[in-house]
C-alpha cells in the first residue's frame, strides 16, 4: 500500500495515499481498534456532519467573509455535498468506540471535507481546523449532528413505515366488518368482539405512537452549534448560533433552530432519551401486535387459527411442511433490541462531567439503530405479512359459539352466581351452555333462545 504524510500538533502520520482523511482520523483509526468494520460511526451522523459543515461554511460567510471567502465557500460547499451523497463515505472509517466527545469523528469530517474541497479547487486553500473547523468545536458540532440525525431518522424514515402499517390496519378493519369473533384475556376465553374492533386497537395504538413521536422530535429542533467548547460561543462570531441554525433549516427542510441554553446542549441528552422514549413505545405495542397476530395464527389444526397469514418460507430442517410466523418473530427481536437500546441511551445520557457529556457516540449509536431496525421491521412486516392476512371465518364462528363467556349475556336474567354455575357445569359436564342452564332450571329453552344472542354481544 502506498502512503503519504500528513501532520498534526502531535507531529507526523503516514496516512493511507488513496484516502481523504489526514493525521487526526489516521491516530483514531489506530488507536480504538474496536468494532472496526462493524460498528463504524453510522453513516447518517456523516450525512448529519456534511449537512452542518455547509452549513456553517455559509453562516461563516456572511459573519465573517474576510476568512471564509467565496472560493473558500465554493470548495467546501461541492466536498460537502458530496459527503451528504455518502459519496466519500469510505473515507469515514472511524468507529463508535472512541473518545466520548465524537471529537475524531468531527476531525475527520474537517479533514475530508478540506482535503476533498483543496482537490475540487485545484490548489490548497482549506484548512481542515481553520477553515472547516471555523467558529466550531466538537463540543458543539457532534451533539448538532446527533440531533439532525436522530430528527430525519424519525421524520423521514420511522414514522413514514408506521403510518404505511396503519394504512394496512385501515383496510383490514374495513374488509373483516361484521365478523364476530371471541374476545380474550389473560389468555382465557373473554366475551365477543368483532374482529375488525380487534383490528382497531392495533391501528390505534400506532396512531398514538406517532403521535409521540412527533412530539418528542420537536425538542431535538434545537441544535448546539455555537457554543464551541463549553458553550460561551469563544472563537464564534456573534450571531453565529442563529445563522447556522436558519441555514441547516434551508439544508433540510426541517425547522432547526439553535438551542436557549448552549451549556445545556452540550451536556444534557434529555432531548434524545425522551425521543427514544417514544420509539420504545412503538417497538412495544409492535411487540404486542406481533405477538397478537402469531397467537392468532397458530397452528394450522392445534392452535387457535382464527386467522391466515403469508407463508413465505419452510419453517423447519426437519418437520416437512412447517411454516413459522417468521415476519412476526423479527418484529419481536427487534422490538427485544430497542428496549435494551433504551437502557444504553438512558445511561450515556446519565454520564459526563460539568460542561459536556462523553458518550455522545454510544447514545447515538444506539438511538439510530432502534429507529433504523424498528423502521425496517415494520415494512418488513407489513409488506410480508399484515397485507396478507385473513379471517378464518369458520374457526371464528366456531370458537365463538364454543366460548363459556358467552354466559355472561345472561347476567341481567339468572345474575351473576346462576351464571357461574352455569358456566362450569357446561365445561365440567362438556354441554352446551344452553343445556346446563336449563339443566339447572335457570330458564327455559325459549326463554334461553330469546335472550342469548352472541353476534349483538359486541
């Protein structure tokens, strides 16, 4: 392999001579041999960093054009750009388990992107700290690229699958119309529902959980840049907050703005572990909805079969013709996943000293693998399995009319003991419930037959 030489304040570093990164990404890469080639930094934080150092290069410019020329601008804007592409994305091999600050993370950013913009200018005019790097620190740029990440993970990728879901649920709910069904709880026969009322549950607990989650992005709007290195804004020039904030919001479409308080954006992650909050939310009621749904669909002849759904691939090496509710148990690992996630977010967010936190990496690490993984799920989920399921119509009606909570119609006529009675003669003696009530002399066969009326239970 061929090298070149590049330095730093620590001196010399032989840096591989295809690659854009210069001597501070070269020592990390060395140094925090952890996880190398698996849990490299993701890569919508190095999308986050091209979004922010554009722009902060144009906030640079209209604060303080004297350093931040127009040819200047012009060379960080087209390495920037290419960086938010992913184009260079080879060029960010650093991993998670670094310093707590995200610091050789930002450094790399600086380090590509004047590397890659002295190449488009055709001269060396980039800096990576005095130019790239300019009225920033990775105090302040590193929890901006966590909270631009974390809110177009949610807004442009995890909500967007749960809504397409619910859509799913909504048309379910419309097709399974008057099928009557038996409720349950406790895992114990219950009284009737209709099945598209069942339905309506799980379309509503997701309608809930994107309401959280649209509100918990809200906080994360707020970014930290211009608060440099312990959040008095030294080396920033004044104003700068507020004009990179406008231009990161012109970037992405989002309504960023630069955060109250710079000494609480630089040390407190509350933001980012109320938003978890609301994805580990959804990731539960996507549990339960999995959970429902596999129940639901046991069998095909010893389990409760009340429904169908897609049978995508052989379920066993051994047992011919068995079929899994695979999509349903993804769905619940993943979920699994999210909720261990919430305890390392919770944590990072509990850790660092006086004016920064130092697990930013890990927090965010984790952050945007629940919302990635629970996203991809749910797609996976719904286009492998929600719109494809049916109603066993026959097994329904079956259990239904075999249910002894049925019993629980007559309440207002034998009252609740006399109902009880009922209820466990029939299952004792294994009769119908009409039989035990007359057995017992509660009503008469036409008294029973005029009052007992499964389908308008619900």
């Amino acid at each position: 392999m061929e090298y070149r030489i590049e330095h730093d304040s620590m001196g010399e570093v032989k840096v591989p001579a295809d690659k854009l990164w210069a001597a501070q990404t070269q020592r990390s890469h060395e140094n925090f041999e952890i996880g190398v080639n698996i849990e490299t930094m993701p890569k919508e934080i190095v999308h986050a960093f091209g979004i922010l150092k554009k722009a902060a290069a144009q906030a640079n410019a209209v604060l303080r054009p004297e350093k931040m020329t127009e040819k200047k601008l012009d060379a960080i804007s087209k390495a920037c750009d290419e960086v938010i592409d992913l184009t260079l994305l080879d060029n960010f091999p650093l991993v998670v388990w670094q310093t707590g600050s995200g610091t050789q993370s930002n450094m790399n950013a600086n380090e590509v992107i004047a590397n890659r913009g002295n190449q488009i200018a055709g001269e060396k005019i980039l800096h990576p700290n005095d130019d790239v790097n300019m009225s920033q620190s990775s105090n302040d740029t590193f929890p901006t690229a966590m909270h631009i990440a974390a809110v177009l993970m949610i807004e442009d990728k995890l909500i967007p699958s749960a809504k397409e879901l619910i859509e799913t649920f909504k048309k379910l709910e419309k097709e399974n119309e008057g099928i009557v069904k038996s409720g349950r709880t406790h895992l114990q026969d219950a009284t009737p529902i209709t099945f598209s009322q069942e339905i309506s549950g799980w379309r509503s607990s997701l309608e809930r959980d994107v309401e959280l989650l649209e509100l918990s992005v809200k906080p994360l709007y707020e970014l930290a840049l211009g608060g440099t290195a312990v959040g008095t804004g030294l080396n920033a020039p004044k104003g700068f907050g507020e004009v990179v904030a406008e231009k990161v919001k012109d970037l992405t479409g989002k309504p960023f703005v630069t955060a109250i308080n710079k000494f609480h954006a630089l040390t407190s992650k509350d933001e980012l572990v109320f938003a978890h909050g609301a994805i580990k939310a959804l990731a539960c009621d996507m549990l339960k909805i999995a959970n429902d749904i596999r129940w639901l669909a046991s069998g095909p002849r010893d389990g409760l079969g009340e429904i169908f759904i897609p049978e995508n691939e052989p379920g066993s090496s051994i047992m011919p013709g068995k079929v899994n509710p695979t999509q349903c148990e993804a769905v619940t690992m993943v979920a699994v996943q999210v909720m261990g996630n919430d305890v390392a977010v919770g944590m990072a967010a509990s850790q660092g000293n006086f004016e920064l936190n130092v697990f930013m990496p890990v927090c965010i690490y984790n952050f945007l693998q629940s919302a990635r993984l629970l996203s991809e799920a749910i797609v996976s989920f719904n286009k492998n399995c929600a719109v494809g399921i049916t109603a066993n119509k026959e097994k329904m009606h079956h259990n239904l009319h075999n249910s002894l909570m049925l019993v629980t119609a007559l309440n207002p006529y034998i009252g609740y003991e006399n109902a009880a009675k009922t209820a466990k003669k029939a299952f004792k003696d294994n009769i119908s419930l009409k039989e035990a009530c007359v057995e017992l002399g509660f009503l008469t066969e036409e008294k029973f037959d005029e009052v007992f009326h499964p389908e308008q239970m619900v």
